[in-house]
C-alpha cells in the first residue's frame, strides 16, 4: 500500500502535542506534507515559542509516521510562528509589538517583578523576541534585575532605543533617574509617563512585551486598560490569605476593563530549608489554586521561596540565566510555555484584515 497525504495525517491526528493536549491536524500545526516514493517530509509550526521542545515532538511525529508500511525516511521541519492576538475592543495594536502582557499583583512583596523578568528570559530562551516594560514609575526594578545601566539613546530627538541584555529589550524610567531619587509625582503624571516609556520605545518586532505593573488597582492600572492594547493579564501572589485578598482585587479590576486573565502564578509556595532541605509552606498552603477554582481561571504554576531567586535577581542575572538547566529555571520555563499557549489559544487580531475605507467628495 502506497503512502498518502491523507494515510499521513491520519497517522498525524493520533500525534498529541504534550504541550497543548491537542493533536497536530486538530490545531493545523501539520504543514505542508509532501511525499516522495519511500520518503515523507512535512513541516510542524507551533504558536507558541518552545525551541526546548522541538526534538521531543519531531521524535514524536516521525516515530508516528515511519509505522506507515513502505516509509523510509521522515523529515521534520520544526519552527514557531507567534502572531498577534485579539486585545480590548477600540484599541489598536502597536507597531513592532504583537502581544502585550501585564504581570501583575494587588499587592507589593509578592516577588511579581522577579517573576516578570524570569517569564520574559523564559520566553526569550524559548526562541521568541521579547522586551520587558518596567511601568512601576515609582519603584523601578527592572534595571537592578536586568543587570542594565546606563541612559536610553536617542537617533531623531523624540524616540528612544530600547536598552539591551541577557537577550531581552527593556524600558525603564530607573533609566532616566537617579537610583536614590523618589518618584513624587501626582498620578496624571505618572500615567503619562507610562505612555510615554510604551510608545516612545523602539521596540525591534517584538512577540511579546511584558509589563510589570506596579502593585495595586491605582491610575497605572486605568490607563493600561483603556489605552494601552493588552492581550492578557497574569497575577502573581503568595499563598498567604493577606496577598490572596488584593490578588482578588487586581483580579476583578482586569475583568471588569475587558481584559483577560491568562492565569495565576503562585510564588513563595514553600520554603526549602538550604541547610538540611526540610520543605515548610511558611505562607501557607493552596491559596493560589483555591482562587484559580473561585474564579475559573487557570493556575499556571507555584515557585518555590529560595535563597538563589533573590540573590541572582539582585546581582542582574535572573535565574533563567543564571542556571538556565537548573530546577527553578525549568519551573519558570513551564509557567511561560503554559502562559504562551493560553495567548495562542486566543482569537487572532484581524484589525489588519479589513479594508480602510476611505469617503471622499466626487
């Protein structure tokens, strides 16, 4: 019997991506199949940024195929192509910038900016281009973190370039400041300022632009949401009952504007003793799971409260970078991957779609 186009992709609909829990015809990531006597070669496109993940699933697809009588050689073409995704109704995509996410808490001391940082590295380490926008005015951290100093360039005297490491491109008013000067600034200020880091940013064909929102439901919060076009929101929060209440908050707050919450990321969960690696949930036990049922919205994952988070996001290289293969690396790696598909699972923006129509006098 002679292999087919269609035997092929029969065989293809039996192949689950471990990822998403969908089979490879299902969500369309089978691509051009082409066949050549004894040989088959197609190319497998994912919408999500998973470079960590391309040899288990081309192993995956080529062990399905070669069970097909009369194959001899499978070739499998593996690449990501992330697209941007639907945001708040009457709000335009930025140019250069597919998918914004705002990472953010109701309450501050949460570790929500080390756990944007090592989101954004993940994503990047994943293969996808990524920038991280620092928008707490008042306490900005992402500099320290991102192990970045310096003051922003500028080539026309109105815009400024992003500035750059550890793969990622990061705007940030601790740029601007001096690292001891205090932000006393009234909040239309603030919100201008805001708009100004995002839009006056040349950001360079981003796929995805993480905000880290300062904690709280104030005037950043507003102004993100009705000006600014954001895909989806993640809370970070610890399980402890005080965290979870203003994590509930910030929760409500991004559904009554419109936008989506992509998940819960519960950091702090537990606490492992470095000396004799005793286990203890000193914030407490399940708080972050618990919301994710109150208010059906996924949990992304927990990570854990260690020495090494603190100390390597405070030296400027987070731990994504810092021990890229280690535990904690890979946890932040699964919470992005996870965080990746619930945006790919989103409806496409089609706003490029439509004609402009233009009325004109005759």
């Amino acid at each position: 019997m002679s292999v087919t186009v269609e035997t092929v992709k029969n065989v293809l609909s039996q192949v689950i991506d471990p990822n998403t829990g969908k089979d490879l015809i299902t969500s369309k990531s089978a691509k051009n199949i082409q066949i050549n006597g004894a040989d088959v070669s197609l190319d497998v496109e994912l919408g999500y940024p998973a470079k960590s993940q391309f040899e288990l699933i081309r192993g995956l697809v080529a062990d399905a195929i070669r069970t097909l009588p009369g194959v001899h050689n499978v070739n499998v073409t593996m690449s990501s192509k992330i697209v941007a995704h639907a945001v708040q109704r009457g709000i335009k995509l930025m140019p250069n910038v597919k998918n914004i996410i705002a990472i953010a808490s109701g309450k501050g001391g949460v570790g929500k900016s080390t756990t944007a940082v090592n989101l954004a590295l993940a994503l990047a380490a994943e293969g996808a281009a990524v920038g991280i926008l620092d928008a707490d005015i008042y306490g900005p951290s992402q500099p320290m973190m991102m192990g970045i100093s310096g003051r922003p360039e500028t080539v026309d005297g109105k815009t400024m370039e992003p500035l750059e490491n550890h793969g990622l491109q990061v705007s940030s008013i601790g740029f601007m400041i001096d690292p001891d000067e205090p932000m006393v600034w009234r909040g239309p200020i603030v919100t201008q300022a805001l708009q100004q880091l995002l839009e006056q940013t040349n950001w360079r064909d981003l796929d995805y632009l993480i905000v880290d929102m300062p904690p709280g439901t104030g005037d950043v919060q507003l102004t993100l949401s009705q000006k600014v076009p954001v895909t989806g929101a993640v809370i970070v929060t610890t399980p402890q009952d005080i965290a979870l209440l203003d994590a509930r908050k910030g929760l409500k707050m991004f559904e009554k504007v419109g936008i989506p919450i992509l998940g819960i990321v519960e950091n702090m969960s537990i606490h492992i003793c470095s000396n004799c690696g005793h286990a203890e949930p000193i914030f407490g036990a399940g708080g972050g799971a618990k919301m994710c049922a109150d208010f059906g919205v996924d949990f992304l994952g927990a990570l854990p409260l260690t020495m090494s988070i603190r100390e390597q996001a405070d030296s400027g290289t987070p731990t994504v970078v810092a021990e890229p293969d280690g535990k904690i690396a890979t946890l932040y790696k699964d919470i992005a991957r996870k965080l990746a598909i619930k945006v790919a699972e989103k409806a496409k923006d089609m706003t490029s779609k439509f004609p402009s129509i233009t009325i004109q006098n005759t």
